[in-house]
C-alpha cells in the first residue's frame, strides 16, 4: 500500500489534504512520486494546524500516524527534482509551481512568500531611521512619565527605545504594563511633534479581535486618565491621545469577498505610528499584509506576551520577531550611547554580538495588576518554564485565589456543580442588559478542545440545559452567546460575547457592549454566527480576562495541550482560578510546546 493511502486509511489526513495530492497525481496523469504527493498533502496540513510548512526531518509533528517516513534527505531529493516543487533561495520569489522547498521545509507557495514578504517588511521597517529629535528637549518630560528611568526600568526601556526605533516589540506577561508605557510613548511623540511646532502625530490602536480592541482601548482611556492628573503635563498632549481602537482587518481595509484589504505597500495607512495589541494572536498572512501597508518612514509597535498560544491561523510571527531579537537586555552600543540622555548608562555589547533585531524588543518583567486576591504569578511563572514538580506542588499548596480540583474532569458532576453554575443562575433574574454583560463577564469555563465530551461545545450545552432545561428556548433568558465572525454590519466581532434577554413582550433580544447607549441590541435571527459562551476555547479566550476562570483540560493526554495552552488559559484570570487536571495530564501538557514550524526567525536573522 502506497504511504498516501496508509495515511488516508489511517484518517490522518483531512480530505482537503488528499484531494490536493490527487490534483497533482491527475494532471500528472498517475506518474507522480508517492513522496511527493505525500508532501504535498502534508504541507496542507500543515497549514491548518498553524505551521508555515512541513519540516521534512518531522513529519511527526503534522501527522502522527503509524508510517515509515522516507528519510528527510531521500524525501528531500524526490522533491527537488519535481516539477511541482520550486526551490527559490531566501531573497527570490518562487515561481508559479504550487509547492516550495526551502532549508529542510516543504511550503505551500503562498505561505512561503508570505514568511519571505513579511521578512522583508519587518527589516524595511527596523531599519529606517526614527524621526527622533532632540532628545534633551524630551528629558525632562520623559523623566517624570518614568521616575525610575535610569534605575533600569524596562518600561522606561522600552519608551526610550519606541523614540528611537521605527519597529518595536514590547513583550511581556498580563498587566506588566505594556499599554501603560506605550500610551506614555505616544504622549512622548505628541509632546515632541508639539514642543518642534508639528502637528501631531497621526496614531492608529489595533489588535486581532474586535473584543481585543476594545480592551486595549479602555487600558489606554484609563492610562490617560491618569496622566491628566500627573505636573508636567498639558492636557492638549492628552486630547490628541487616540481613544478607539479597531480590528486589525478594519484598519486595513477588507474589501468583500476578497483576501487582499484597501491598503497596501501601494496604498500605506495613512498613519505616523500604528500600535498592535495581542500580537501573538497575529497569523502570518494577515502580518505580512499589515507590515507591508505600514507606510514608509511610519513606526510599528507591537505589543504582546511570546509565552502564549501561538495563533489559530498559521504562524508564530511574534516568537519569530523575538527570536530574531534576542532577550533585549544589552543593546548595540551606538543605541545605548543615544540613550543615555534618558536612560542614563545601559548594558552594551558590540553590534557584532547581538542579534540583527537587538534593541529592537523590550521584555517587560513586573506585574502590576495583580488582585491580592490573586497569587497566579508563581504559577503562571512554573508553567511558562515547564517545570511541573512546581506547578503540582504550588497547586497542592493552594496560592491565594486557586483552587486545585485534581483528578476532577467533569466540574458538573460533584461537589463542585452549584459553586460553578450559582452565577449564571443569577443571570436569569437580571433585567438591566448593561447589569447583566457585566455580570457575564465575570465567569468563564476554558476547555482545550471545542469538539468531544469536555469539549467546549458539549460543556456548554450541558451548562445551558442545567439552568434552563432539556426543552429550553434556544434564546433562554440569561443565556450567553459568542459571535464567531466578523460583521462590518452588525459592528459584531470574532469573539464578542452577548447576553440574551426577555422584553417585556417575551420578545429575545441578543445584548452587546458598545455603541453610543453603551449596549446594543440584536433580534438572535439576525446574528452573524455565534455559539454558546458559558464555556469556551482556551483559543478563543485570549485577549479576554473574566473575574473567575475555571479551566478544564481533557481526562486523556491530547495534542492540543501544551505549556502555552495552561499558561495563556490560567492568566485569562483576574481575581479566582479553578483548575481541573490530573497528575499525569498535566505533567504531559507541560512537556509540550504549542511551538509552530516556521522559517521566519531565520530569515530575520538574514
Ligand atoms: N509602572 C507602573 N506603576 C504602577 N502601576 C502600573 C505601572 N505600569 C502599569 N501599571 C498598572 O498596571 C495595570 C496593568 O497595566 P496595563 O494595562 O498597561 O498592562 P498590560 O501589560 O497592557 O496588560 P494586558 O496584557 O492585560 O493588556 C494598570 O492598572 C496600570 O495602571
């Protein structure tokens, strides 16, 4: 039996992935190598599980099937030597041939120039020099936005390097402040553009989700807030502060039934400076198209914390621009001497012992949010290092605000069932829309799965016919839904999440945050996709926090888990955290990486 049919016989390839190597085998007329139709369908895959391409050393990792491989070199060869396969070297464009090799890994072509495009945005953009100025004449209000400045604070770091550099990374953990500072740097660039007689500087906020968005700009409407209340600083800076923030599809521009968006490297945005939240969550096609329509001259500032999940959607684009980047502690000389009127002195090594994008990442180290209710940091700090003697012995210990439910995989069975539905409960009495998303947003149930029995889906219709019955109305009052796409028309999002209620005339009405009455709403009918919300994705959660997180993982070792996963799921937790996991599962989830095969960090390093 050929290798493509044990594969198929085995269900280890989706149909999408074999009908492709059956294109080929087709149009080829039957003549075509089994290892290359085997690549071809694997390289496919690889893509719908979030890697750029297939590493012909691992096949493993996109297809865990019983088979023999061929040996990454004989696959390698077969591949060279076909006619579907281009072999372009890391600076030229693959020709029209709808497979590419390249260092060992078999792409798609798309996806191979989209890593190379976004490369080569990346290093457009990190090395056009900043628009700085005269840093003295920024000194004295830098020093009062960052007091501690030359003690070696990395936010203070990370603002002076935003002035200097054109591209930034500002990495680090929840609540580590990183809008904080970045709305400091924006104040920074209006007072400068001011102080030298410009017009401000044109800003533009974004992030992946529209839920995200919105939470960066309320971080940024309370950080302004506060900096109205500072000495030193003129409340007209403040005003030109932007207060919105938009998906990062809307501020590019969808045009419908298209992939390609309004701007582009011909037709940049129209802004001085654009900053994006949640940049984990950023796959590698919608990157690529975001770097390229930065316009020249512009700076690009990334926010967002590498030790989460990578995105749904192929790529691991912020841990290839971290990579490339190195830790961020000591800088080139040249930069931490232009510093210095900021930062006073700051660790340097020569250029040539660094990274290529040292100096243009920032790690931001110290949690400020933090409930005191709350001790996740030790914990969240053990699982980012895999370290599971840590994390099991921290649980078992019960930090303030955690609660371990070991060996418990059903929180709906036992003892624990009233503790987790008494909230929703309350749900049902709740009139006042505005009262009741509030009150939504304060539990959630996290799986790791959407499919199977403590999948989210399943989870979620138990907990619905838990509070409202086996024969319950679709739209039962106090029932909450999460929007699945994007409607420009509704003004509803990926991930946004509703309540449903009963007017007085026993009419359902779906509720949403936003709009001009703070709360908008929506006959169910006429929704854009949505599910049930009372449990979700792990996924599906990131760039969301909820007052109290209970995190079920799977009673069986799957796939799915892996450190980032526990890690991004535990920190979606603002002030209690339930976690539901046996000894071995979570031993096994820890040994794992969500890491994404890619080529990115290399061609960043040049
Ligand atoms: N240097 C600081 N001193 C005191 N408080 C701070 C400092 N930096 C940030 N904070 C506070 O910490 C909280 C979190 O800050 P911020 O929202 O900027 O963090 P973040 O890293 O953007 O968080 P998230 O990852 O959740 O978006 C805010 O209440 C902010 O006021």
């Amino acid at each position: 039996m050929s290798l493509l049919d044990a594969l198929l016989r085995q269900g280890a390839l989706r149909p999408i992935d074999h009908a492709l190597a059956q294109s080929l085998r087709r149009l080829d007329g039957g003549e075509v190598d089994d290892r290359v139709l085997v690549a071809a369908a694997l390289a496919s895959s690889a893509v719908a599980q979030g890697h750029a391409g297939v590493e012909l050393a691992q096949p493993q990792r996109v297809c865990d099937a019983a088979v023999e491989w061929p040996s990454a070199d004989e696959w390698e060869t077969v591949l060279r030597a076909s006619h579907w396969v281009a072999q372009p070297d890391a600076a030229t464009v693959s020709v029209q041939a709808p497979l590419a090799i390249e260092r060992g890994m078999l792409y798609l072509r798309r996806y191979r120039e989209y890593e190379r495009r976004l490369a080569s945005g990346l290093r457009r953009i990190a090395e056009a020099p900043a628009d700085v100025g005269d840093l003295h004449v920024l000194a004295p209000l830098f020093a009062t936005l960052f007091p501690a400045a030359r003690e070696g604070d990395r936010q203070a770091r990370a603002a002076a390097l935003a002035l200097l550099r054109s591209l930034l990374l500002v990495t680090g953990g929840p609540g580590t402040g990183k809008t904080t500072t970045i709305t400091r740097v924006l104040l920074l660039l209006i007072a400068q553009a001011r102080m030298a007689g410009h017009a401000a500087p044109r800003i533009a906020l974004a992030a992946p989700t529209g839920r995200a968005a919105e939470r960066m700009a309320e971080s940024l409407r309370a950080a302004t807030a506060g900096l109205r209340t500072c000495d030193g600083i003129d409340a007209a800076w403040c005003d030109a502060l932007p207060d919105s923030a938009s998906t990062v599809h809307r501020l590019l521009g969808t045009i419908p039934d298209s992939t390609r968006f309004r701007h582009d490297a011909d037709h940049p945005l129209p802004f001085d400076a654009i900053v994006v939240d949640e940049a984990s969550m950023v796959d590698l096609p919608l990157m690529c198209k975001l770097v390229e329509a930065v316009a020249p001259g512009a700076r690009l500032i990334l926010l967002g914390d590498r030790d989460q999940l990578p995105s749904v959607e192929a790529g691991d684009v912020l841990a290839a621009i971290t990579d490339a980047a190195g830790d961020g502690d000591a800088l080139p000389a040249s930069l931490s001497s232009a510093l210095s009127p900021l930062l006073g002195e700051v660790p340097s090594l020569p250029e040539s012992a660094l990274a290529p994008l040292s100096g243009h990442r920032v790690q931001l180290q110290r949690g400020y949010r933090q409930a005191r209710s709350l001790d996740l940091a030790p914990l969240a700090d053990a699982m980012r290092a895999g370290d599971a003697d840590t994390v099991l012995h921290l649980l078992r210990e019960g930090p303030a605000g955690v609660r371990f439910h070991e060996d418990v995989a059903d929180p709906l069975a036992g003892a624990a069932r009233e503790t987790l539905l008494a909230p929703w409960r309350a749900l049902s009495a709740l009139r006042d829309p505005d009262v009741a998303l509030k009150h939504a947003a304060k539990l959630r149930v996290l799986t790791a799965l959407r499919d199977g029995a403590q999948g989210a889906s399943s989870l979620n219709q138990r907990i619905e016919e838990a509070l409202a019955g086996a024969q319950r109305d679709p739209y039962f009052h106090g029932r909450l839904v999460l929007v699945t796409e994007n409607s420009y028309r509704h003004g509803l999002f990926n991930g946004d999440i509703g309540v449903c209620q009963h007017d007085d005339a026993g009419i359902p009405v779906a509720w949403f945050a936003g709009g001009p009455e703070g709360v908008r709403g929506f006959h169910p009918a006429s929704l854009p996709a949505h599910t049930g919300a009372f449990a979700m994705t792990v996924h599906k959660a990131q760039g969301s926090e909820f007052d109290s997180v209970w995190l079920v993982l799977p009673r069986q070792d799957a796939r799915a888990l892996s450190r980032e996963l526990l890690y991004t799921g535990i920190t979606r937790a603002r002030r209690e955290l339930h976690l539901c996991v046996s000894d071995p599962v979570l031993r096994a989830a820890l040994a794992r990486h969500a890491s994404r095969a890619s080529g990115l960090a290399w061609r960043l390093r040049g």
